[in-house]
C-alpha cells in the first residue's frame, strides 16, 4: 500500500518541498527490509531506526514487510533529520493507521527521538517561506520551532511534542491549535543589550570614530596597547547601530536558523548580530562550506557587525577571503553538487596592537621591538584588505585622571539616536533618480562605503573637491621606501611611526581629529556633520 506526504529540504538559506512516498508490500518476511531511496545522506539512511523504535515506542507494531520510501524529486541530495517524522507518518497510514488517505494541504517537519517525542531541526523558516509560496494551508513542526515558522503570515502554524500528537492532529483535527505571533512586539521586546558606552571611561576619539563609522557603515580598524578598551568599545558597537526592521530581522533569522545557531523558543534574531571569531578559525568556517554549504561567519554577521580582535593573528589566507564580500556583500560557494550563494554585508571592525610588544609609540612603557620586527608583524595584512577598511583610529591607553574622572560617560541611547538621525539624512539625500538603482531597499543596512564614494563623487562638480590636485588626479601614497635621500644600497630606512605594509603607514592622529585614511576624508567629513 502507498502513502504520501510532504517535508522540505533546506538548500543553502531557501527550501525545497520534498515528497515522501512509503510502499509497504504487505507480504512478512523474516526480517524487515527498510529502503530509503532518493539521494538520502547518512542521517536519512540511520532514520530507519529512529522510526522503527518511535513506532514500536508509541504502541504501533509494525511487521516485518518490505519498505521503500522514496524521497522525492530523486536527483536532489537530501540531508538532516528532519523526515523523520514524515516518514513514520506514511508508515503508519500505509498500513492504514490513519483516516485521511492524502495529506497534499499539510507539510510535516521533525526529528523523532526513540520514545516518539519530536524534536527541533534547523531551517523551520525558510520552509515556513517555501511552504506558503507553493500554496500549502498547514505546516506541522516541533514546538521548539513554532514561534520561528509562525512568523511567515498565511500560513497555520502547529506545535506538536510526540508522533501521537500528530497522528491524532491528522485523524481527527482536534486537540492542537494553530500558534500566532506577532514580529513587531517580538523586535520590541528584545532591544535589550547588557552594555552600553556609558561604561567606557575615555576615549572620546574612538567613540567618536565609531559613531561616524556606524553612521555610514565604514569599516573601521582600532590600533592600540593592550588593555586600551578596543574590545570594550567593539562589543558595544551595536547598541548603537539603528534597530531591526522587520525585513532585516527575518532575513538575518533566515541565515541562523539554517546554521542551527537560532535559540530554541526565539521565533526573531531582534538585535543586529555580533560576531567575533577567533583567530584559529579555517577560512570554510569564516565563508562558509561543506558537502552542502552551510553559511559562515560572514553570514551570521549579516546585518549586523563582524568584529576581528589581534587582526594579524590571523593566518594570511583567512583574511585575504574577506575581500569578496566586502566588497560585494554576499559569498559564492561553489561545490561539485550545486553552487549556492550566502548573503554577507556587515560592518568590519577590527582591533590589532602596533608592534608585537604592543607598547610601539606608547607614552608609559617603552618598545622592545626592532623595525624588522614591526615590519613583520603588520604586514600580515594585505594592502587590498587594508584598503577596504576605511576608518583608522590611534587608541591609546586611558590615564588615571580619565579613569577617576566624575563625569557620567554618554549612553548608548543618545549616541545610536544620532546615528538614526544622520542615516535618514543620507538616505534623503540619496533617494533621488539616479541613486535608487543601488538604493531598492531603502529601510535596510547602508551601502557600502566604495558605493557611497562613488555616489559622491558624482554628485561633486568638478573643482569642489578639497584635494588642490582636483578630482581627475589621482590621490598618491608615500612611496614604500621613502624619498630617494633615504636609500642606501642593500638597506632601507623607514622611521617607525611609518612601518607599515609597504605604502600603507601606521595610522597617526594627524590635522584631522580621528585620524582617518585620506581616502575616506570627504566621505566621512560629510557622515561627521550629519552626525
């Protein structure tokens, strides 16, 4: 006998509906045959004995029969755990244990233990999505993902804890009721943060740096002594970044949930992420990868901020990977199978000391590292990736008069209203014909800074830029080695505030107040008035 029901497969951050058909033969044998067939990976295949002790578990006797399921379209490779309970579920109407010969208006998700309860999978929102766009009315999951699937509207929604639970929910439709939620009150609800700026005791320039930065979403890279506060100052960064919209939330929730990184009960990601990987991470962890590639660390930062602490720590060929989405603001991974790609725009802040002692320029303690040295350690870091980060901002060590000063630091709340404030400023400025090309969205995360300067320069008529040079000549560097008076044969001689990767010095708190690349100049002059 024949049963078919319908689950999903989550590829990449979207979903796919999935058929799943179970033939009993009905002739016993001398031991069960359980086939499964489709393209199932191993956790699909090791399903047989979950169901087969779920059953037997919740008082189904199934006997020893042929049983093939089929798992539908065949040329798509399925993978987790989630047809569990679907299969069981065609089990049992295949020997006849339901009332309803065809379920084609529900979709069943859910990993079955060994005593028939139903536990929580990865992707339940991106099916939720899948689900409502092939017109399915109902969608059956595990408890622990009601709230994450219910936030997709028009379509009911229903909670189950055990294999009975289900059956009884198809026989008779009574006993389970479809859950709401509501996703604003949820984004409401979890703007909360446990620190704020008003905890940090100086550092009037970096805050002031990384309000600027938040404000046009530049990319900022923080250089110090030890124990200056960089991290400090990085892991309050979004508290100050403006709130989730609606549309951000579920994208970001989206790119969590498949990762299996969502908190069980969390039906919204309400605050912008905060991602910070150490430095021993694999650039397939940083990007993303696998068999069937699972979104990386520049994914789950999507939206939100991506924090690098002791930045030259990092092998060379993990940060040369960031290049692509800084740039583009997604990730391609390309496997034998299929080709997927991650959404991955996000802010970059990162944190390094300027020499290997960390103490190189430092007015308390004394440098013990040779310019070799210094030459060494910050060339770790390539002169493209260096380029992407446009905001470069000297943090010094906080003195004793800074620290046992009795004025009441700035909160977060009045710095982030400031940033909201010059945000919509920029977003008014560009919402004009030739900017709503790049601007479809325009309540969502800025656009990069390269898109910004761009923009701005062609609204800038020629001559008004504050380069004398103009804006047809190019802006130069120091040359890598100095003037020519400085060269000696077989040596070069650099001074060490200037010890950099090649043409790139170690930044320096100069005319302007935050120190920043002359790059960005325009840019970020424009983002300190609105600010």
């Amino acid at each position: 006998m024949l049963y078919k029901t319908l689950s999903a497969a989550v590829y990449g951050i979207d979903a796919n509906i999935i058929q799943v058909e179970v033939d009993c033969s009905g002739i016993k044998c001398d031991q069960d045959h359980f086939h499964t067939v489709g393209l199932p990976d191993a956790a699909v295949r090791e399903s047989r004995d979950r169901v087969r002790a779920a059953l037997k578990n919740c008082g189904y006797d199934i006997p020893p029969t042929h049983i093939t399921i089929n798992l539908a379209p065949a040329d798509i490779k399925k993978e987790g755990s989630g047809f569990d309970l679907p299969m069981a579920l065609g089990i049992v109407g295949a020997y006849g244990g339901l009332t309803k010969k065809e379920m084609s208006d529900c979709l069943f998700v859910g990993e079955l233990s060994l005593d028939g309860g139903v536990r929580g999978v990865r992707g339940a929102l991106p099916i939720a999505i899948e689900a409502r766009g092939k017109k399915i009315a109902r969608m059956v999951v595990p408890e622990a993902n009601a709230k994450e699937a219910a936030m997709v509207s028009g379509l009911d929604v229903y909670p189950v804890k055990s294999l009975l639970d289900v059956i009884h929910f198809v026989n008779s439709g009574n006993g389970i009721v479809p859950i709401k939620a509501d996703g604003d009150s949820l984004l409401r609800e979890s703007q909360q943060f446990f620190v704020d700026f008003k905890d940090v005791r100086g550092q009037q320039t970096a805050k002031r740096a990384i309000e600027i930065a938040c404000a046009g979403g530049h990319n900022i890279l923080m250089i110090g002594p030890p124990g200056s506060g960089k991290t400090m100052l990085a892991k309050r960064m979004p508290t100050i970044l403006p709130p989730f919209t609606f549309e951000e939330a579920l994208e970001t929730t989206k790119i969590h949930s498949v990762a299996g990184v969502l908190d069980q009960g969390t039906g919204l990601v309400g605050t912008r992420p905060y991602r910070s990987p150490h430095p021993t991470i694999s650039d397939a962890g940083l990007i993303g990868g696998g068999v069937i590639p699972r979104p990386g660390e520049v994914s789950l930062a999507h939206n939100g901020l991506l924090f690098f602490d002791e930045l030259p720590e990092f092998p060379r060929n993990v940060l040369e990977v960031l290049r692509q989405p800084l740039e583009d603001g997604t990730v391609s991974i390309a496997r034998a199978s299929m080709s997927l790609t991650f959404p991955a725009r996000f802010m970059l802040a990162a944190a390094m000391n300027p020499c290997p002692c960390g103490f190189h320029n430092d007015r308390t303690r004394d440098c013990q590292c040779t310019t070799p040295m210094i030459q060494r350690y910050v060339s770790k870091i390539s002169g493209p990736l260096m380029d992407r980060i446009d905001i470069h901002i000297d943090v010094p060590a906080v003195n004793y008069k800074e620290m046992r000063s009795t004025n009441e630091p700035e909160s977060s709340a009045k710095i982030r209203d400031r940033v909201i404030r010059a945000r919509q400023k920029q977003l008014e400025r560009f919402a004009s014909s030739r900017e709503k090309l790049y601007l479809q969205r325009p309540n969502v995360f800025p656009p990069h800074p390269h898109l910004l300067r761009t923009l701005r320069r062609l609204r800038t008529p020629a001559g008004a830029c504050d380069d004398p040079a103009g804006p047809e000549r190019a802006r130069s560097r120091p040359h890598p080695k100095g003037s020519p008076h400085r060269r000696r044969p077989g040596r070069v001689l650099q001074p060490p505030a200037q010890t950099h990767r090649r043409s790139y010095p170690i930044p320096q708190l100069g005319p302007h107040v935050l120190g920043v690349t002359k790059r960005m100049h325009r840019v970020t002059t424009r983002a300190d008035e609105e600010v």
